[in-house]
C-alpha cells in the first residue's frame, strides 16, 4: 500500500449526473469496507456532488482541477481507482489517452502504471451504441481495466433502457472488495 495509514486509499472518481447524488453513501460504504477515499470530479460531474459533505466524510479537499506544480498535494498517493458513474466521454477519452482533466489524467496515469482501475459506466443506450464505447470498453479492459456494466448495456439491445436507477452499486462494492482483499494480503 502506498499510503501512510493502515487502510489502501481509493480515488473515487465521479463524472457526474445520475447517481453521483449516491457518492456520499458509496463512500461511507468504502470507507466501512477499510478504505482510506478521496473524490476527485470532472468540472462539470462536480457540479453534481456535495462537495463539502465529501470532504466532510473523508477528511479531504474534493479536487477537480490540476494544482500548480509548486502547491503540495493534498491527497495521499492511491493504491487503488474506481470511476463511477463513468460518462461516455470519459470512458471513451481514456481509451484514446486523453488527459483534458485532472480525472482523466488521474486513471490515465493508473492505467500506465498497472494499478487497479475499476470503471462503471452509465451512459444511455443511443450513447451506449455508437461505434466508440465498446471499442473503448474493449481497448481499456485489453490494459487490466475492470468494467462493471449493467448487463444490459454491451452489447447494447434495441429494447431501450437507458441510464436508469438501476445502477450497479452492488457490482462495484464486490469488484472494489476483491482489489481491497489483494492489497491487504
């Protein structure tokens, strides 16, 4: 583990939209889980969170912006990376490498390292079936990303279900469980 406290550190990052109204108790369930977390957001997803109820919870700033390169950092170094809810332009901007934000270049920087990412995305179906989102999906997993997706959504059917409140929070704690497990060993 990397960081200095007993507990592996999680960087949940948020692009918001439905759910990101659900972080805060995702992170109340991570944090019950053993990890130590800390929220980064897009710009715009975190205009979605409560960011003081997230900085609350955790003890630490929200970011959503790159610092200057003489200011400290003020989050402690992550063991370990979950984006969710995941949009269609960060999933398909992190395939291609792009690092446009602070997020971005927060899981582009794990993906070239070889840490654990964990990506759930939740587009809507249109979004779901261009060409590019399961090109993406498929080029990340090729580098050690792990998805949870709605079963539904890859290959995506024609009987229309998009973004919904069936996001698969559940799905996420188990996968985030097992990372947990092998960075405690």
């Amino acid at each position: 583990m990397s960081s200095s406290s007993a507990r592996p550190v999680l960087y949940v990052i948020a692009c918001g939209g439905f759910p990101s109204e659900a972080i805060p108790d995702q992170v109340r369930r991570a944090q019950g889980d053993g990890w130590e977390v800390c929220v980064i957001g897009t710009p715009k997803g975190s205009e979605f969170l409560d960011v003081r109820l997230l900085a609350d919870l955790t003890g630490y700033p929200v970011r959503d912006n790159y610092k200057r390169p003489e200011d400290p950092d003020v989050l402690p170094p992550a063991d370990a990376f979950l984006c969710a809810p995941a949009t269609f332009n960060t999933v398909n901007l992190m395939a291609a490498g792009a690092s446009t934000t602070l997020a971005l270049g927060i899981l582009n920087e794990a993906v070239g390292g070889g840490m654990p990412v964990i990506v759930a995305p939740w587009p809507n179906r249109a979004l779901a079936n261009h060409p590019a989102f399961p090109a993406s999906v498929q080029t990340l997993r090729d580098v050690g990303v792990r998805f949870v997706l709605d079963p539904d959504l890859l290959p995506v059917p024609n009987s229309g279900r998009p973004g919904s409140a069936r996001f698969p929070w559940d799905q996420v704690h188990k996968e985030l469980a097992g990372v947990h497990a092998r960075l405690t060993d």
